[in-house]
C-alpha cells in the first residue's frame, strides 16, 4: 500500500503544471492560468472576466500547459493536457474556436494578421488552423487542424512568430531551434526551412523575438536547460552571443562544477530588447538583461531579488504599462496539502528600478498604486492568501522542477527497455 502511495505521489507530481501568466499588448487586461482554469481580469474596468462558450464549459478539463494574446490583442488561446485549443474574442471574452488535437498540447500562437492559430502538441508536430467566424460570431466546435511541420519524436516546448509574420520559430528538447518559412499554400505544409539555430546543450525551454520599430530588423532570444539565454540571428541561424545567467545570478561560483544546471524557464522581452527578463528554475528572483542590438550583443543588468519563498514560474513585460508582472504556483501538487497554489507580483516603472543601482522592492499586488490590486490578487488566486506556509509554495517549485525535468531532460534507457517502450507506445491510432 505504501508503494502505491509513493507511486501516485510521484506521477502526481510528475503532472505537476506551472502557473502562466500573459497580459493584453496594451494592458487591457490579464490573464493567469492554474490548472484547468484560466483566470481573466480587465484591468481597465478592474473587475473580473467571465469566460463563455456556447458548445461546451469555458474551463478546460485537464492542466493548461500555454496561454497568448494575439499581436494586436483582439485574440486569446489556450491549450493543454485536454487536447483542446481554444481560441477567444477579447472584447466579448466569447470562445469562437475550439480545435481537438491527437495528443497533448504543448505551446500554442497565433499569426500576426489573426487569421491562423497554431498549436504544438507532445509528438513534435505544429498543427495550424484557419480562425474563421460565421455569421453570429461563432465558428464550428471540434475541428481538426492540420500539420504544418514537425521536429518528430520531439517535445516542443515554444512556438513563435517572428515580428514580420514571415517565420516560425519553433524550440524542443533536443537542444534545437527551427525556423521555418511560413508557407502562403497551407495544405501542403511549411517545407522551406529558413535555418536551425544550434548551440545550446540541453533542452530549449522558452523563446522571444526582438525588434526596431520598423520590424525591418529582429532578432532571436532564447533559454535552456544549460543556464544559458542565447541570442540569435535567426534568418541565418548565426548564434551572437551567450549569456550565463546562472553564474550572474550567482548561482555557481566561478570554479564550480555541477551535474544539474539550474535551467532558464521563461523569457519575455520589451519589443525593442531594452529590457529583457527571465526566469531561472529555483531562483528567488528573475534576472534582468539587455540587448544592445548594434552590437548584436546581451548582457544582465540587474538582478531582482524576491523574498526567499518566491521563484517565479511565469512572467510577462508590459512595455505600455512599464510594467513586469510574475507568477508563482503550480497545479496537481501531492506535497502542498492543495491541489492549486498560486501568487502574484509585479514591479510598477520597472526601467526606473532597473536602472536604480539601490533598487525599491517589489510591489506586492495589494499595493494601492496598482489599479484593482486588491481585486485582481483576490480573483486571480482564488481561495489561495499571501499568507500560506512557505512549506507550500517550495513544494509547488519542486514539483514543477520535477515535472520540467521528468519531461524536458533526455533519459537514457537500455536495450530491453527501449524495446519494452516501443512495443507499448500509444502513437499509432488506427483509422476507421
């Protein structure tokens, strides 16, 4: 009996699924996902947003593993371990599309122009489909997209639009990044490949683009399981500088040698690179960096330190609001004597704190300065206070460390069990 526990335990925490955070290009509103449960508020009206849809309940059924506003904010998706993409009109938070995927949803955009939304699943695969309303507002439930490229019998872990809409840029856990001509005749697929960005030596876990005003120039951020945020030429595939954040965040000493990196898990950018922040796996903070974008080169500014229980699991830039909003929690945790676990920060003028050499700590989000702070903490959490034990929110970041390196870090297997595994894969699914 005891193993049987320990055994769900593990799977348990295995499923564990970090809490995301997205917010409106233009600050409208903010989105927070825990669990199966996407959390909307309008941080215009401060109040909170009720999600509808007509063919089935707004929630999804399983763990959301991404969430993403569409450039010009008109559009929301959601996606994850319940198969299903849903796709939302902002101004009346309606869902207007909901396609089934085969198998798990791992990242999940949508085109610059709004006319496609594109989702990875766990096999490798980017599938596309077309977002096309009918008369009421409303498209057809249950559609099936179809593939767009592959990187087959690899997780994708980010999917990306370059600024100019011209490219895809696609990460995985084999330490590679694609970037793939977006077709203009879907049904035959995207076969042009533009480059592979190749350089990092463990799994690519997040990624962002970065651009002048123009859009005429972009360029690539990346994070890794190897501690490291790459910067690329991605029409190229020309790598032009590394940046070990573990090391600036001292994280290791500079003779140190470790098995186990602590791996970047999110990164999200200013659109001009002026201001990039990222999430290091087990970090009580978030480092801050820039690109200098004549020199083709990044380098860390600041670092953020949070009080000891605070690792960020999610973050977001808002460059209309100057400010930087973070997330920290997971779902399905064994451990913390509660399914859901979750809670919020953000830093207000956040170029100003940044270029403040002493540096004013962050605004917890009750603060009286953020407009419906209060409301917006209490809608977001749910049930859940600032004031929970610290045992909960670590077992919620170990939880997902176990979860990202159960399913992001290659696992090497002997003879008679890669048999075993191969005879027991559940990918094929026969046709009627």
């Amino acid at each position: 009996m005891e193993e049987e526990i320990l055994t769900e335990e593990t799977r348990r925490e295995a499923d564990a699924a970090p809490a995301l955070i997205s917010i409106h290009p233009l600050q409208k509103s903010i989105a927070l996902a825990l669990g199966s449960e996407v959390r909307i508020f309008d941080l215009e009206k401060e109040n909170a947003v009720t999600l509808t849809d007509e063919a089935c309940s707004p929630s999804h059924s399983d763990a959301i593993r991404a969430i993403c506003f569409g450039a010009n904010g008109s559009l929301f998706a959601s996606a994850g371990d319940d198969k299903l993409v849903k796709v939302w009109r902002t101004d009346t938070w309606h869902c207007i599309k909901t396609v089934h995927s085969d198998k798990r949803v791992s990242a999940v955009a949508i085109s610059f122009d709004g006319l496609f939304v594109t989702f990875a699943d766990k096999f490798g695969i980017v599938w596309i489909e077309r977002l096309e309303e009918d008369g009421q507002g409303q498209t057809s439930v249950g559609t099936k997209a179809v593939p767009l490229l592959g990187h087959y019998c690899s997780i994708i872990t980010s999917l990306k639009f370059s600024p100019d809409g011209r490219f895809i840029a696609t990460a995985d856990r084999d330490f590679k990044i694609r970037i793939t001509v977006f077709p203009k005749c879907l049904p035959k697929g995207a076969h042009e490949i533009q480059s592979f960005c190749l350089g990092h030596t463990d799994f690519v876990s997040c990624l962002a683009f970065i651009h002048l005003a123009d859009c005429r120039q972009s360029l690539l951020l990346s994070g890794s399981g190897d501690a490291t945020v790459r910067l690329w030429d991605h029409v190229s595939g020309c790598l032009l500088d590394t940046c070990d954040v573990r090391k600036q965040a001292g994280l290791l000493k500079s003779n140190e040698i470790i098995k186990d990196f602590p791996a970047v898990t999110d990164i999200n950018a200013f659109p001009d690179g002026s201001l990039v922040a990222v999430v290091i796996q087990g970090f009580h903070g978030v480092v801050i960096l820039k690109c200098d974008f004549s020199a083709r080169s990044i380098f860390v500014t600041k670092i953020v330190c949070m009080e000891e229980n605070f690792m960020p699991t999610s973050l977001v830039l808002s460059s209309s609001a100057n400010m930087l909003w973070m997330v920290m929690g997971a779902s399905n945790i064994s451990k913390s004597g509660s399914s859901e676990l979750a809670r919020l920060l953000v830093i207000s003028d956040v170029d100003k704190y940044v270029s403040n050499e002493q540096g004013d700590c962050p605004v917890i989000l009750e603060d009286k300065n953020i407009p419906g702070g209060e409301k917006l903490l209490l809608k977001l959490q749910g049930s859940v206070h600032l004031a929970k034990q610290d045992a909960a929110f670590t077992a919620a970041a170990t939880a997902v460390k176990v979860a990202m390196q159960n399913l992001l870090a290659k696992k090497q297997y002997s003879v008679e069990k890669r048999d075993l595994r191969k005879r027991n894969r559940n990918d094929r699914k026969f046709k009627k």
